[in-house]
C-alpha cells in the first residue's frame, strides 16, 4: 500500500522545539509503515502551523495529492493533528479523503471514511478535539493571568535574562555577560545619546543580540522602554490581529498603548533602578513621537521599500518635525524625506509609463532563460538542503548527534533554507511577470495607478502602488545631499 505521512505536533507538544518532536513522530510512523506492509512516498512535515487551514501549508499541499487519488492511504500519529482546527475547515479535510476514498492511518486504528461507523466516529472525535481545546485554552488563559498577576515571567527571557524555574514557577535571573550592557544603553541614553549611536556604540564593544547580528535604533528603544528591567512583569504589549480581521492580507501585531498593559511586580532581580529608568521614559517622550500602530496602513510606501545594502524594510520615522524613511541597520544607508523618496517612486513610473506605451507587444523582448537557469540551480539547492535536513534528523535518532549539537547544525540548515526559499519565491515571480509581459497593458495599469493615487488615502495608495510594483530597492550614502539617493522600482511585468 502506497502512503504518504502528515506530521505535525499536538497541542501538549506546542513549547518543545518542532524538528525534534516531528523527528520522533516520523521514526513512530516509519516503524509501524514497515510492520504493516506500508510504503511511504511522501513526508508532509508542517513546520509552521496554526490553527487556520490556510496557516498550514503543508496540509493544503496534501489535500491537493489526496483529491488528486495520488495516495491509498495517509498515517498521522493521531486524528486531531489532521483535523484539529475551526469546524469548517475539519469538514474540508474529511469530506475531501472520504470523496477519494483515501484512509486515514493512525497506530491506534485506521479510518474509512466510506464507511459509515468510522465517519460517524471521526465526526465525534473532532468534536471532542475541538472542545477540548476550548476547556484547555481558557484554563491556560486563567492560569497565565494568575502567574502574571504573582510577578512570575511566563514569555522569552529578554537580553539581559535567562528563564529560570522557582517553586515550579517561570521567572528570570541575571545574565551579567549581557546586563552590564543594558546599564549602559540606558545611562548612555540619559547622558544624550540617541538610540542609533547607543546601538552603533554597544556594537564596537562586542554586544549582540540573540536573535540578529547587531542592536538597531529599534531594538534598543524596546529596551529602553522594557519595564522588566526595573523588576516588573509587563503584559499585553501587543495584539495580534488575524488574517482579514481588517481586510489586512496577513496576520499583523500591532504595538498597545502603556494603559493598556497589565504591569505587576515581578519574582526577579532588577537590573537598573527605577530613577535611572524613569529619566530615560522622560527623554523618550520628549525626543519622539509616540507610535500609534494600531493596525492601519499609515504610509503609502509601507513594504515596498528595502534597502539596497542589507535587504531589509525601510522605516518611515518621525524626524526633525517630519517623516523620514530609515534605514533600521546601525551604519548602512543614509536616511531620506519620505516625501522626496514618494515623489521619485511617482517620477519614476511616469517614466517606465511612457517607454511602455510607446512599446509593441513584441519591442520589448523578455529573456527570461537567466531568470529559469537561476531557479533550477536555487531549487537544486534547495533539494540538497532538505536531504542535510533529513541526514540531522537520522544521526539524532542513532545518537551521532546530541541535542545541543544538533539544534545548532539544525538552525544554521533552516536559516539557509529560508534564504534559498525566498530566492525561489522572488525568482518565480520575476519569471511568471516576465512571461506574461504586455508592455502597452502593463503601461495602462501604471497609468491607472497614477489617475487614482492623489484622491487616494495612505492605505488605498498603498493598495495601488502594490498593484503594479513588487519592491522598491533604495540606496543613500552618508554624507550627501538630501535628494541624493536612488531607487531601482521592480516593476510587474518590466525587466
């Protein structure tokens, strides 16, 4: 019998690290396959997970293969890691394996779905999964909010800290490797130093962040503005905002007002004290406009714009009485009026706009071998970087590798991939653009965009800009004149 297999973890699995839990699952299901005569063609390992359908990649790309009648069978550890979700989207997934007649294989039973009992019992099993994650969910919401209002820290362990256990309960102790470097940022800001020369400065010395390469204006007012550091707990910085909630493409988190956080005294050490900390929130008031993120596009630019140099977004930032666009790395391009930077994009399709509308379908040649030469030698890549994946998971499993071994090749693995996985993403874009390329269509639709921008508010100029450019690549060196930057604008269906 041919299968495929869908791993993913289950709710009681949620804090450990994924590629571990989905490495034993696999062994699991690999050992009963070949005590059952099972043959496994294909591995669909959902890594990143939510609750939604449309959160879990790696199952819409199984239903496709299942309707598709590509499978006898498919093996999941249990039933609810396959269903677990709303109600809608667990009556897509078993309608769709019992119109196909595929099994669902699990090492307790295995379900027919054409059958009318196993329906019956799959149906109920569902339920149960989905009610019982309620009953969990609420008591856990109950429980954080307890621990929270005892002072014990219940998230990731800020620079400065490692988590610890107390009594059974989470809370944090002093990382002084890194603490004496979170005195300085604050007694260096409250001496009159900006929050990009803190960061340009506590980089020369040799500090760095857990999660990138160097501190950054951002990174660093986070800190500064971080209570944890006098010894509080604060809670409920930030909201999540769901996929569509406000016709936003994807899931946003937006950053609360201070009224709105739930601050209480914590179980940990302080690392400055509370008169240093207050000098530095009165600075910041004084010196910045308060961000008021909640949720709606503010900036007709908003991701379309990176940076040349380093590849990440611009920022548009309140400076000298006006916006600015800035680059958030310590030390690479210079920042720009965003007016001057919206005025260029403008020029700029008025330009591409006028060479396209005097241009036949056929003038304007679209050489895309390069483009498709380059995605085979990415997806190549890619390949091999998911069998040094599966070679990891094999030497954990035989004990060649021990744990913090392997989460270190582990993470160095998954950051390449996610490089090579971009790549691939902007290479099948710029193809499929390139193909489909009509210089007069392309020129119309520009023209469209152009009619339509003044009359528009930020978040509809924002829409129109998206429609016709994919990226904005900016570069500004220091010390120049205030229009002396360029932008390269990737235009859809322009090479």
């Amino acid at each position: 019998m041919d299968a495929a297999e869908y791993l993913r973890k289950s709710r009681m699995e949620e804090g450990m690290d994924t590629e571990e839990v989905l490495a034993r699952h696999r062994k699991a299901l690999a050992d009963y396959a070949s005590a059952n005569g099972i043959n496994i063609i294909e591995t669909y390992p959902e890594v990143k997970s939510g609750e939604s359908l449309y959160a879990r990649p790696e199952m819409l790309r199984l239903l496709e293969d299942v309707e598709a009648g590509k499978y006898e069978a498919v093996l999941v550890m249990d039933l609810d890691r396959l269903s677990r979700g709303r109600m809608k989207d667990q009556g897509i997934i078993l309608d769709t394996f019992a119109e196909s007649g595929t099994l669902i294989i699990t090492p307790e039973k295995t379900y027919d779905l054409s059958d009318e009992m196993d329906a019956e019992l799959a149906e109920f099993k569902t339920f149960m999964s989905r009610r019982e994650y309620k009953i969990i969910n609420k008591r856990l919401q109950r429980g954080l909010r307890q621990s929270i209002n005892d002072g014990w820290y219940v998230a990731n362990a800020p620079y400065g800290y490692r988590k610890i256990t107390v009594d059974r309960h989470p809370t944090l102790e002093v990382v002084e490797e890194e603490a004496k470097f979170v005195r300085m940022m604050f007694e260096l800001y409250t001496q009159g130093y900006g929050c990009v020369s803190v960061a340009r400065h506590i980089n020369a010395l040799g500090a760095r962040p857990r999660r990138s390469d160097t501190f950054t204006r951002s990174s660093i007012a986070r800190i500064l503005t971080n209570p944890v550091y006098v010894g509080k707990v604060a809670w409920n910085q930030k909201s999540h905002i769901k996929k569509g909630v406000r016709g936003n493409p994807k899931q946003i988190t937006i950053y609360n007002p201070p009224e709105k956080w739930i601050v209480t005294d914590g179980q940990h050490p302080a690392i400055i004290g509370r008169e240093l900390f207050d000098r530095a929130q009165e600075i910041m008031r004084g010196r910045y406009t308060p961000s008021k993120n909640d949720g709606t596009i503010k900036s007709p630019l908003a991701g379309l714009v990176k940076c040349a140099r380093c590849g990440k977004n611009m920022q548009r930032l309140m400076m000298h009485g006006g916006p600015y666009l800035l680059c958030n790395t310590v030390g690479c391009c210079a920042s720009a009026k965003f007016e001057y930077v919206e005025a260029q994009v403008l020029h700029q399709l008025r330009e591409i706009m006028t060479e396209l509308s005097l241009s036949k379908p056929e003038a304007v040649p679209q050489n895309i071998a390069p483009l498709e030469e380059s995605l085979a030698m990415v997806r190549k890549e890619i390949a091999s970087t998911g069998r040094q994946k599966d070679k990891l998971h094999e030497l954990l499993e035989i004990g060649e590798y021990d744990l913090p071994t392997y989460r270190e090749r582990m993470g160095k693995v998954k950051d390449k991939l996610s490089g090579l996985e971009r790549q691939e993403a902007e290479l099948s874009r710029a193809i499929r653009d390139a193909d489909r390329a009509d210089p007069p269509a392309v020129a119309k639709q520009i023209r469209a965009v152009l009619d339509a921008y003044d009359a528009a508010d930020a978040a509809n100029r924002n829409a129109l800009l998206k429609s016709v450019v994919n990226v904005i690549w900016y570069t500004k060196e220091k010390k120049t004149k205030p229009r002396d930057f360029q932008l390269k604008l990737d235009v859809k269906g322009y090479l």
